[in-house]
C-alpha cells in the first residue's frame, strides 16, 4: 500500500503526464479519479498477494484474531501526548536518522567520487540500464529507488541529481520545467505508469523494514516483506512495457 512517502512523486507524475492539459478544477477531479484509481488498483493487488501466500507459504495455518476490550478509562491528555511524542514520533525518528545519515553520505560519496571523471553515480546507473529499460524505465529511475530505500520522498530528487549531473540532491522545481526535463531524457507516458506501478509495489522504506523486523522478530518475514512487492512491481512493469511496444503504443 502506498504511504505517505509515495503520494507526492504519484501525483506529480499524474499531474505531468495525464492532466497536465485540462489543469484548473476539470484537471484537479481528472487527477483525483486517476489517483483513486491507483489505490483502488494497490488494494487489488494486496489481496492477490494475500490469496497468494495463503495457498503457498500459510497454507494450512489457521488464522485468529482475538480483541480482548479493555475497561474504558476517560483518556488522560497528558500521558497519551507523552506516550505519542516518545513511543512513536521520537522512536520513528530516531530510526529515520540511524538510516538517513549513513545512506546521505552513500548518496554523495557515489554521487561525487569520480573515476576517470564519470562518477559513480554514473558506473551504477549504466550497469542497471537494461534490466531498467525492460522494465519502462531507465539505470537512473532504478538507481534512484534503490538509493531512496532511507525515504521514498528522495527518490524523484535523486533523479533529478542524476539527470542533471549535481553533487547533492535538487530539489524539484515547478512542474512544467520537472516535465521538460523528464521528456528530454526519454520519458513518455509509458515511463510515467511503469514508474507508478513500481512506485505502488517496490520494497518498504527501512523505517518499515524494521518495523517489520521489530514486531515479528524474524528476518525471514523481513525479508518476504520485501521480495515479494519488490517481484510483484517487477512483473507488472515488465508485462506492462512488453504490452505496450507489442501494440506500439509507447
């Protein structure tokens, strides 16, 4: 399911790609339906993916849920915002930054080294280009979900950087000149969906993945937590793009 993380780089792309043209309130409820639409179609696949684990690795396993109703107390307001600022917000926080900081300094050492002056940046996003184009995309847009494993909100800056050939994350500008700059680097709207759909169903963020970890105590679910997302955004982008140059379409 998308979070909170993925919304921002979904509904630019809608916006750039596929109602860009209407704009005003015709654009905004275009926008709208074609975002419900995208969750609608999340959903969808949650549950194929949850029919799929039960025929495969749950089968058998008989699945309970028990609530047991607590006695209601009137809520004290000060133990529930002291709870909230250091159970959640702080604890989320803090693995943010145990991630952030280390993957920060990987983002600029790859994105600043240089060898033979082509960075590294450079080396890893030609090395993923095949495999990025059998997908719809590009080395750079797979490149930038990998390195935006800390926070899915870096991965549209990430490519920008790339593009552009920066040192540092840039921030993206308005939408008409992020749109120019996508297209003059071969994005159509082909690109646009099959970055959607990987978008939709790529790997959790690692605050996630440990969350992951912490509640279920095992690196195995971990790790199934992340495949098989990561498997489902990959076969759908695959069958998507094979589609569309079969009917010429793209």
């Amino acid at each position: 399911m998308p979070c909170n993380g993925r919304f921002p780089t979904l509904i630019a792309l809608i916006s750039m790609f596929f109602t860009g043209a209407a704009g005003g309130l015709l654009g905004g409820i275009a926008g709208a339906l074609i975002l419900t639409l995208i969750i609608a179609f999340a959903i969808i696949i949650t549950f194929a993916a949850s029919r799929l684990l039960s025929a495969t690795v749950l089968k058998g396993r008989t699945s309970s849920f028990i609530l047991e109703m607590p006695p209601y107390r009137k809520p004290q307001i000060k133990k529930v915002l002291l709870r909230s600022v250091l159970d959640r917000t702080l604890f989320v926080l803090g693995r943010a930054v145990m991630i952030a900081v280390p993957a920060g300094l990987v983002i600029w050492l790859i994105a600043n080294v240089r060898i033979e002056g082509i960075s590294l940046l450079s080396y890893a996003s030609d090395f993923l280009d095949p495999f990025g184009r059998l997908m719809g995309l590009d080395g750079v847009i797979l490149l930038a979900f990998i390195l935006g494993f800390p926070a899915n909100e870096i991965v549209l800056p990430i490519i920008l950087m790339s593009y552009l050939s920066a040192g540092t994350l840039v921030e993206a500008g308005n939408l008409s000149s992020l749109h120019s700059l996508l297209t003059s680097h071969g994005w159509t709207w082909a690109t646009a969906v099959s970055m959607i759909l990987f978008s939709l169903m790529h790997w959790p963020c690692s605050t996630t993945c440990l969350t992951i970890k912490k509640e279920t105590g095992s690196i195995r679910w971990t790790a199934a937590a992340v495949l098989l997302p990561t498997v489902f955004g990959i076969v759908a982008c695959i069958v998507f793009t094979s589609v569309v140059r079969l009917l010429g379409a793209a």
